[in-house]
C-alpha cells in the first residue's frame, strides 16, 4: 500500500493554470529514502531545484507545486531522485505540458520492484507484464477537480484504499502485479511467487516450518510462514519488535509464568538427516536454572528420536538426541551473553552432529567436559560433551509434539506436558529443515 501524506504543510492558492506534482514511493522504497531531489525545467530553460531532509513534513506523496513562468512556458520537464544513507536509490521523470486555467496532477511512482532497475536518460520504470521495464518518460497528468493544494494528489496515486495485496503495485490508479521473486514482507526472505507474499529462501525448498512469530498472527496461533504445520500458544507470551534482523517480531516468554508453544506431532517430523536453527535471547532472570529452548523430548527412552536443546545453569547451549540405546550430546564452548541475540544451529542425523554458534561450529561440540544430566535425579549423574556425535542419530521413531520456550523431557510419549524449565527469554526465525544446512555460509550472508 502507498504511503499518503504531505510534503509540505501550506501553499497559498495557486494561479489559473497550475500543475502539482504528486510524488508516490511504495514502503520498502519510502523507508530508504531521507533525501529528496526535484529538478524542474521548463519550456523557456529555467531550472529550479529542490532539495528536502526528513522531518514531520517529508512523507508521501511529496507534493511540489509548478506554475509557468509565463504565458509562453506549455511544457515542463520533472526529475525526481531519491537517496538514502547518501547513494542515490531511485530516479524517475515526467515530461507534460500545462493545461491553461486547469489545476493538474503530474504523478510519479516509485516502486519497491524498480529499485534494482537504472534507466537511461529520459526514461523512467514502470511494471509490465509483471516485469519492471524502462520505457521513455511521458506524462501520467490527471485533472484536480477541488482546486486546493491538499487535494491536488489523489490518494494513493488513483488506487482506492491503495492495494491489500503485497505483490501488486498502484500505477496509473490501478493495482498491477508486481514482478516475480520481488521483496514483499519485513524481512529479505518474504518474495512474490506467483502473486502471493510468501516465506522463501534461495534453495529452501527442503525446510519443512518457518516460524517468525509475527505480532498480528490470529490470537493463540504460530503460524508456519512456508508449510502447513501451524503452532499453538499455551500461556501468555508478549510479541517485541527488538529482533536480530529487525524485521517482524520475536515472542518472548515470561520466566516462570507457563507460557510456551506447542507445534502438534506429524509424519513430516520424522527426519533422519536434517536441521533446526533459531534466534535466541537469553534472560538475567533465568540465570542459574535450566531452560528449555526447543524440544521434541519425552520422559524414559522407550522410544527413540528424542531431541532437546536447552541452556544449562552457566547459559551454555546444550543439545541432546536420544534413542533407545544410544544418546548424542553437543555443547557449546562460550556462556551465551544475556540480552543478546544469538543464532544457535544444528545438524543431526548423517555423517554427525553439529553445533553452530552466530555461524561457527563449535570444536568437536566442547569434546569432553563432563556436565550433569538434569533429567536425572542422581545429581552426580555426568555426561559427556561431544559424545555420541559421529553416531547420526536422527529424529524419527516417536509422535511427540515440538514445545518452543521450554522442555517436555518429564512428558509422555505423544505429549507435550508436563512442560518444565521455562526459558523466561526470547525467539525469533526458527525453522525446522529436511536437510543438513551450510550454517557459516547462511550466517555470513545475513
């Protein structure tokens, strides 16, 4: 949708024969820009230039008014050039003539999918065809019938409300589709695929869930940004929008309150060789307890496939997959430092286990320090970092439902309570993959 408002917040009435240019920019676009240019020239040479900073009155649509110099100026030429952090992201044009004793509205656009896309001289981007394509500039002038300068732009340049759907564009007052695979959503991973806003990454079609715990999802439900497999909400969780890729939201759990997320069991959860990667943010309150993080878990080993990742006492991660007669058990070196987002990654299944830490692997998964085992009772209980790692031991052989923000380690088999150890912090981006994952490379890229 358009974003509408006003450049400037006066104009006294205009002459008989004037003509408003009406600057439109769509979101992703407009939340770059902090500085825009207009270049006027008309029919007899004279240029003026305008040049305005960010404040209450520099919003959309920009609103720059033209009045011939006199009864011999009919044409004009407009150049709009918008930047961001001092580079230029946008340029577009508009030649027209003005209409004697008429208040005109010579619109232009700035669209999200043009802004790959540099034009020669004398052209401006338009969308065709679902693609975006330079042609040579001409007039897209409309006739204002209120003569009043906060008239003078139609709302969202003639489209009625704007557009609801994401991956179509306002052009010429109708809403045309915009190109496939273009930036849609709040995050870089949101594209238009065959006109519809979707959760996608380049070569992602393996992972099975993505959750981005977005704000407006409908009351008591995750949803599943790319499959079908929709979490539920137990609890009162908040929904805070300091996120490591600042875009969305992220849910935080309130520490020791019985909030968590239940993501009921299906056949798709039944992985051998596969992943699971999340944002995390641990919290001082919980500090000295263990915490629940991820959890496809259930009490004894009746059943294999048992997977838990959770923090211990000093804030390591710890990552543990059991079946019937064999356990992995991967580590993290370093503490995690509290509120502070960190990316937590693993493999599992074959050839071995692997744990990442913000894109690094963790060496032989702190190979050999001895932590106690709090699912056992017997506080001497030890078990060993890094052991059972070259094993493969994937996911697959139980029915038990995913817990996020806690631990189902004391549950039944295919169930998710009684839940235990309430992470009290916070996650963002958590998917759940059918393929092992080149985590130093995903990360690098982000």
């Amino acid at each position: 949708m358009l974003i509408a408002a006003s450049l400037f917040v006066a104009c006294r009435p205009g002459p008989p024969t004037q003509t408003v240019v009406c600057v439109y920019s769509e979101a992703r676009t407009a939340a770059l820009a902090d500085e825009l240019e207009v270049v006027v020239r008309d029919a007899e040479g004279n240029e003026q230039r305008r040049q305005a900073q960010p404040s209450d009155d520099f919003e959309f649509p920009a609103r720059i008014p033209l009045v011939p110099k006199s009864s011999a100026s009919s044409g004009y030429h407009v150049e709009v050039e918008l930047r961001g952090g001092g580079m230029v992201i946008g340029r577009s044009l508009a030649r027209g003539a003005y209409q004697n004793g008429q208040l005109m509205a010579e619109r232009i656009w700035f669209l999200d999918a043009c802004l790959e896309t540099d034009c020669a001289a004398g052209e401006r981007c338009v969308i065709q065809s679902g693609e975006a394509t330079c042609v040579e500039a001409t007039s897209s002038a409309v006739r204002v019938e209120e003569r009043s300068f906060e008239a003078s732009c139609p709302a969202d340049g003639g489209c009625s409300g704007g557009c609801d759907n994401p991956c179509e564009s306002c052009v010429d007052g109708a809403c045309v589709p915009r190109p496939e695979g273009s930036a849609c959503g709040p995050c870089a991973e949101d594209r238009c695929v065959a006109g519809t806003c979707v959760t996608r990454e380049p070569g992602s079609n393996a992972i099975l869930a993505l959750y981005r715990f977005t704000e407006e999802e409908p009351a008591n439900v995750v949803r599943d940004a790319v499959g079908a497999f929709d979490g539920l909400i137990r609890g009162e969780p908040e929904f805070v929008e300091d996120t490591p890729k600042l875009c969305g939201a992220a849910i935080q759990f309130p520490i020791g309150a019985g909030t968590f997320v239940e993501i009921p069991d299906d056949p798709a959860w039944d992985i051998e060789d596969g992943s699971v990667d999340f944002w995390v943010r641990s919290s001082p309150q919980g500090a000295g307890a263990h915490r629940g993080l991820v959890s496809r878990d259930a009490d004894f080993s009746e059943l294999p496939g048992h997977f838990g990742v959770y923090l211990d006492t000093e804030d390591r991660i710890v990552v543990r997959i059991q079946s019937t007669n064999d356990r992995m058990v991967l580590c993290s070196e370093e503490t995690l430092e509290t509120n502070r987002w960190t990316h937590v990654a693993i493999n599992f299944g074959r050839p071995e286990g692997e744990l990442f830490i913000d894109g690094v692997e963790v060496s032989e998964a702190s190979s050999g320090r001895q932590i106690r085992a709090p699912w056992v009772t017997n506080e001497n209980f030890r078990i060993t970092c890094g052991e059972g790692k070259t094993l493969g031991l994937g996911i697959t052989g139980n029915d038990n439902p995913w817990v996020l923000g806690a631990s189902s380690h004391v549950s039944a088999e295919g169930a998710a309570e009684p839940i235990q150890w309430f992470t009290g912090g916070a996650m963002d981006t958590l998917h759940i993959s059918a393929v092992r994952r080149d985590f130093a490379s995903i990360f690098a890229a982000e």
